[in-house]
C-alpha cells in the first residue's frame, strides 16, 4: 500500500512541511536562556513538562470514574498519553514538528482540578467575584507561575509556540475569529501583557493536532470505559453512526470473538477511522486554501485540522451519547456531586482559616486581599490530586464521602 500523504506534502530539507512550526524560529520564551547544544527548543519545553510536579499528579487526577475506582479506568495521566500518541501520529503524517506537538498535547490537562469537572465547577463558583476558574487558563497558570523549581524563573520557561498551543487550543480568543463569546480569563489575559501570545490569530498546526487528538482520545477511550464500567452493553453502540458501523464490521468478520476483544477491535477501528479522516480533511483544507507557511496557518481564519463534516457529526452524536449514558449516568454524577461539595467545603475552610494551609502555602496567604486569598486557594485546590484532596477533607473535616 503506497504511503498516501507523503506524496501530497512537498517538505524542505528538514523533513518538514511548508506549514510546519521550524524549531529555529520559534519566537522565544519570556525569560531568555542559552540554547542547548543538543535538543530544540520544543525538545526542551518537552522534557520540561514530564519532569514537572503537575504532570506526575495527572496520574492520581479523574478523567470520569474516580481515579482510585479501578485499575484499568483511564486517569487523566493515561488519558494524556493517548492523546499524545495519536497527536504524534498527526505530527508525522502532516509533517509537523513532532515535539512541539507532543508537548503541547502532554501539557493540554495541567489546569485541572481533582475530580475533573466536578472540581472546576465548585471552584468557578468560588471564585466567580474573582474572575472564577478555568482549566485552561489555570493550565498557564501552572506553566507560567505555580511551578517553582527553575533558580531564574518561576514556571517552565516555555517557548511560546507551545504557550500559544496551550491557550487557544480551541481557536483565537479575541477578536472576529474568537471562538467564545466570554471575555478572555484574567490570568491569561496578564501573561499576554507580559508575554504577547498573539491571541487574535489561530494557532499552529502542531496545536490544532493536539486538540483534535484530545477528543479523538475521549470520545474512544470514554465508550472503552463505559463498557468496562457496565454503563454501556456493546449492543447499546448500534445506536452510534460511527462504533455501530465498527461494530458490524468487527463481529461479521469475528463473529465468535468474546466481548473484551471485540470491544477492543471497536476502540482501534474508532480511533483509526477517526485520524483517518482527519488527516485527509485537513490535506484537502491546506491544498484548497494553498496553506504554504506557518503565517497562513495563523491567519487562515478557521481551524484547519478538522473533521469532515460527516465525521463531525458522528462525533457529536458520541458525545451527546456519553452524556447521557457516561458522564450523566447517575452512578458516575452522584460521586461527582459528593465531589463537588468536597472540594466547595474544602475551599471555604481554607479561605476562613488559611493558617490551615501547609507550610509555604499558609505564610504567602497572610494578609492578601479578599481576591488574592481567593485565588491562593483555588491554586492550591486545584493542584490536588483527588486522593490528596480526600484526605485534606478527612484532616479538617468529620466526615468525608466514601467516593466511589
Ligand atoms: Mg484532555
């Protein structure tokens, strides 16, 4: 079978497309540093974000079932992991530069709190006189500020070809291509007055294929887990345009496959037709609009590394199915409720007593402002990891939901 991208993309010298990001000349990061005699600088923010202290917590955080309910449930370490391995697999068919992509997709879920979106919408709500909380704005919060183990510079010091990846995964986030209406987070709208992210234009190509790898990751590995869980019975997929049609071909073609392995063949169907189209949509978008640098990728005033318009619909279809089967099931939202109520009760114990923080934490806290203060504990809430935050409750409180 012939290699059917490569023929369909001219690169230079380096291996790379027109349109990829080139590693020498990446704009930089806010604190200047010598370059390193052996690695790109993307290389660099790569290595950065593994060794972090936020990336190891990805591994005790929830991305649905709570992170403790059973071994083989994605947690939000895992579930990076995937999205890395399918960016990387965009990376390298579109001819991007890999690094950049891979550290933009390892990067894309530091800002969330314990208990995915049950922890940030308990600590949106405290802190909604505050400029409330968002993952991804908390994301570049972390990157930029929370972690402190470089001598010249508190964060990672990244490049900000991925800084710009890490905000505006979802398209630009002012001006006429911005893709929310809600004005841009306080924290980030503060870095890009110290550190222009040029938030008005799209960013890379190595970002669009991280994001577009973040909901080809969950809308599989969500259904994975939601049959494993016993939410979903393989059957119930015939309902889904996409895994209904895998589901057919897996079982006409093994028919007497058990459940476990016939799931499984679904989950690598899923994801294979899913990046197929993709790449394919988007070598047919770059060549309709001559995309023939990163500049025309910025100013292309649309996301490029798409979906085409069938597959679009198929995965909101999913989506909208695990809503109702997965996330909304009442098994999974009573725990995330209890969830809530965890780390709301968390937040208001701290605030009253922040002399309750631990040390480092409870001596920044003395005298802050009302917002600061706030502020200070959503960092600190949200850093959590959902064991940590269990057992903070258990500390400071009598009694403690049994989550699971
Ligand atoms: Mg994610």
């Amino acid at each position: 079978m012939t290699d059917w991208t490569t023929h369909r993309i001219g690169t230079g010298h380096d291996g790379l497309a027109p349109f990829a990001v080139r590693a020498d000349a990446s704009r930089g990061r806010l604190v200047p540093e010598p370059e390193s005699r052996t690695r790109t600088p993307f290389q660099r923010d790569r290595d950065r974000i593994v060794h972090s202290t936020a990336f190891r917590r990805l591994k005790h955080k929830t991305q649905v079932f709570v992170a403790y309910e059973g071994d083989h449930y994605r947690t939000r370490l895992t579930h990076t992991i995937e999205v890395s391995q399918i960016a990387r697999a965009f990376a390298r068919a579109l001819r991007l530069d890999e690094d950049l992509t891979e550290a933009i997709a390892l990067v894309h879920d530091f800002g969330h709190t314990p208990f995915g979106h049950a922890g940030e919408r308990a600590l949106d709500r405290k802190l909604a006189d505050f400029g409330g909380f968002d993952h991804n704005a908390q994301s570049l919060r972390i990157v930029t500020a929370l972690e402190r183990r470089y001598a010249e510079f508190d964060g990672l010091n990244l490049t900000f070809e991925t800084l710009e990846g890490l905000v505006k995964h979802n398209g630009p986030l002012v001006g006429p291509n911005a893709t929310s209406r809600h004005p841009v987070p306080p924290q980030i709208a503060a870095f890009d007055a110290r550190f222009p992210l040029a938030l008005d234009s799209f960013a890379s190509l190595e970002a669009q294929a991280a994001a577009i790898s973040d909901d080809i990751a969950y809308n599989t590995h969500d259904l994975d887990d939601g049959l494993r869980a016993g939410l979903i019975a393989l059957d119930d997929l015939e309902a889904l345009d996409l895994a209904g049609d895998i589901l057919r071909e897996v079982r006409a073609r093994h028919p007497d496959l058990d459940p476990v392995r016939t799931g499984h063949e679904i989950m690598r169907r899923h994801i294979t037709r899913l990046v197929e189209d993709v790449i394919a949509t988007t070598l047919e978008s770059l060549a309709t609009q001559a995309v023939a640098s990163v500049e025309d990728v910025r100013s292309a005033g649309r996301t490029l590394v798409d979906f085409s318009p069938t597959m679009r619909a198929q995965v909101a279809q999913t989506r909208a199915f695990l809503f109702q089967r997965v996330y909304r099931n009442p098994l999974v939202f009573d725990t995330m409720r209890q969830a809530e109520q965890v780390v709301g009760a968390l937040f208001d114990r701290l605030v009253e007593r922040p002399d309750l923080l631990p040390a480092g934490w409870s001596e920044a806290a003395q005298g802050l402002p009302p917002e600061r203060l706030a502020r200070h504990v959503g960092d600190y809430l949200s850093g959590m990891t959902d064991s940590f935050a269990l057992a903070e409750h258990r500390r400071l409180f009598d009694d403690t939901p049994d989550l699971r």
